[in-house]
C-alpha cells in the first residue's frame, strides 16, 4: 500500500469566529474522500503554538522540532541552492517590506503581496555581496518568491552566532522555534543578542547595519521608483527572522521509517526541508495566478513521483496567503481550486489503486486572525481496508467526530498513519 499524504498550507480556520473556508467553501472531492475516511485533529508542534511553516512541516513528517532543529534561515538557503560557512555566516528568511523610511514604521510586512519575482531579484541584486564595513562583515542576498527572501551574514574572519532576534516584530524568536505575535508594534525591530557572547553581540552589529544599509539603498532603487509611479508600495526595507548557523542533523526520512518518500514542494523552505530528509523532490514552478496550469504540473509531479516511491508528500500553498490576508472569498476560492483541479483527478487517477490517502495542514491560518494560530488541524485518512468514520464533509467540525482523536503532537501522527499501511 502506497500513501499520498497532501497539507494544505494554513487551510484550518478557528470556529469559534464563524464559518470556516472549509465549512463554506465547495469540494466535493475533499468530502467525497471523507465519506470513506478517518477523521481527527492535530496540534502540529503542540497547545498554545502558533508554528511557522518550517518547525511544523518538520513535525508532521515526524520529527520532534525541539530536539534537532536549526532554524528555518537554513532551510530556506538550501532550498534557494545556497550553502553555509558553519561558524562564519548566519542565515535568515527575510521579507521585502514597505515602511516609512523616516520613523521605520511598517506599512506592510510584505509590500501588498503584489511584488513580482523579478523586481525581488533585481532588489536582491542591490543588496547581493554588500560589504557591511566592521569585522570584515558582507551580505548574501538571493530573492526566492515574489517578497521572500533569503539572507545570509557572514564575517571573513570573525565566528558568528545565531542567538540574535529577529527584526520582523511579527515573529518572537524562542529558541530556533519562531511563534506568530497576536499583537506587535509594527516597527522594524532592532537585532539583539540573545545570548552573552561575543559572538552573539557581533552578529547583531552586522544584521542592524544590513538593515539600515538596506534601507538607504532601496530607498532610491529604480524598481521603486516605478512601482510608485504604479501606484503600488515601494519594496524599501527587508525584514529578517529565524536566523540560524546550520542544517539541521537529521536522520533521512527513508531510513526512520523504512519507506521511500517523495515529495512535491512549492516554496524555498518546503525544498529545504525534502532535501535535508533526502528525499525524491520532484520540482516544480511558483504557484502562478493559473491554477488549473499550476495543479495540473503538481498532479503529474505526483504521479510520477507515486511510481517510484512509497509515500508522496505534497505540500499546497494555496489557502495560508488570503488567511493572512484576512480574505475569507479568496481562501474559500483556494480550496476550491485544489479541490477541483487536484484532488477530483488525483482521486480518478488512483481509484481501485492500492493507495492511501493522508489530508492535513501545517497550520492553521484563520482569516479572521490573518495569521498563524495554534488551533488543530482536521485530519482525514482514507485507507481502502479501514472502517470509515462516516464523516459527511472535511471540515474542522467533522474531523474532530473522527476516531482518529487528537494528537497533541504532529510527529506522533505519521508514525501512525504509517503503522496503518
């Protein structure tokens, strides 16, 4: 038996607020799937996290976060095809922002979501091998998709350390675990050191003096001038968050659970993460505003990927964005999409097939919050030899009818489902 274990990025909602996506939108897939499943909810790190992508992707393929983890900045550089000095440079994820150059309010976090993947690689450019002028300090700066980014600290001869805050004051940094604030002051944040070393103190000299460079350059660079003229914000600071010196040790994913894994991925830090668990990526571009086109190719990324091994793990961006954009049409639009262009043809393609079916989320992202929460995710199982939990829709409120129950943990949840094959 081979197993599909599809996440929606932030597809859960809190429904305590009212209606959810799921509740609203239209799947008839998705429902017809949970008609013949299990159902339950997931905490995906645990009660009273909010998670960021990264540490929860980590946890529901298995692993405890807390244990062995390093820091999404890694992540995304490796998903970027950057590689690090252990030691001598720090990575980050990073956002092009907007602010107000004179006071360094934020404005927005991630400049109206309508900066293109070209004008962030020409921003990057700009910003890419800045020399920091202390302690022999320089900045890598790749662009990855639309406002994201990834930087990279680095000193030729001084060590660093990544026990340094972050500056996006969305995000409180605990340990290399970072949490979504329900409230900030939308300022950009100074780096301090979080640790009493030398090193921590000379990383945190070199992120604010990135920052404020960054802001003197971009201030003037000609793709703002032309999104303004455009009416749209200008890309004029960068934001960084979840730093870190080094991969994670992770033991390969193909060798915990004795199965072959690939997996579909969309964004940098998904990559990161296939690639540091070793497992078959099969890439695939940036989502795009053509979802038909889009899962059309992560359909047959997924096919292929099917028939040379036992577990495909896909991750879907689709519903996070309009929940942290607070846009309830647009994310119930999401599912709908995935449900009409993947799941419908997914379930076609292996109908009478010996496979399973795993449907989850990293996170929840309530559009009424519009941001990460530490709400459960529903869960649905379908196996073709299990008892069904008669479930007439996959909804938040219905999974939790499900005999699944609820895990407290994401990484006790695959081990199971696998024990279930």
């Amino acid at each position: 038996m081979k197993l599909i274990y599809l996440v929606l990025d932030g597809v859960a909602d809190k429904p305590e607020d009212g209606p959810t996506s799921l509740e609203v939108a239209k799947h008839p897939a998705l429902d017809k799937l949970a008609k013949e499943a299990k159902g339950g909810l997931m905490y995906t790190i645990g009660r009273g996290i909010a998670p960021e992508s990264d540490a929860a992707v980590i946890s529901i393929l298995g692993y405890n976060p807390h244990e062995e983890y390093t820091g999404r900045g890694p992540l995304e550089a490796v998903g970027a095809g950057l590689s690090l000095r252990e030691g001598y440079e720090v990575a980050f994820r990073a956002n092009f922002a907007t602010i107000d150059p004179e006071t360094r309010r934020i404005i927005d976090r991630r400049c109206g979501r309508n900066l293109t993947s070209e004008e962030a690689h020409e921003l990057a450019k700009a910003l890419d091998g800045l020399d920091l002028g202390v302690h022999h300090g320089y900045a890598r700066v790749v662009a990855t998709v639309g406002h994201r980014a990834v930087v990279i600290i680095g000193s030729i001869t001084h060590r660093l350390s990544d026990a340094v805050d972050n500056t996006d004051p969305a995000y409180a940094k605990h340990g290399y675990v970072s949490v979504a604030r329900a409230t900030f002051q939308p300022f950009v944040a100074k780096a301090d050191p979080l640790e009493d070393t030398e090193e921590a103190r000379l990383t945190a000299e070199l992120v604010n003096r990135f920052t404020e460079m960054a802001i003197s350059i971009l201030k003037d660079h000609p793709v703002n001038h032309a999104r303004m003229r455009e009416g749209k914000p200008p890309a004029n600071a960068i934001l960084l968050r979840d730093s870190g010196g080094r991969l994670p040790r992770l033991q390969p994913i193909g060798e915990k659970f004795g199965r072959r894994f690939g997996a579909v991925a969309e964004m940098p830090v998904e990559i990161g993460i296939a690639r540091v668990l070793k497992m078959d990526v099969e890439p695939v571009s940036p989502p795009t505003n053509d979802k038909e086109s889009d899962y059309r190719i992560r359909l047959e990324a997924t096919l292929k990927l099917l028939a040379r091994n036992d577990v495909v793990y896909v991750h879907l961006k689709g519903p996070d964005e309009p929940g942290h954009d607070g846009d309830f049409k647009a994310k119930v639009a999401s599912i709908e999409a995935i449900d009409k262009y993947y799941v419908e043809p997914l379930l076609a393609e292996i109908e009478n097939k010996d496979v399973a079916v795993l449907v989850t989320a990293d996170h929840a992202t309530p559009y009424t919050r519009r941001a990460h929460t530490d709400d459960p995710v529903p869960i649905l199982y379908y196996h073709p030899l299990l008892e069904n939990d008669k479930l007439s829709r996959f909804t938040e409120r219905e999974c939790a009818r499900g005999t699944l129950g609820i895990f407290e943990h994401g990484w006790s949840m695959l081990p199971m489902v696998l024990e279930l094959l």
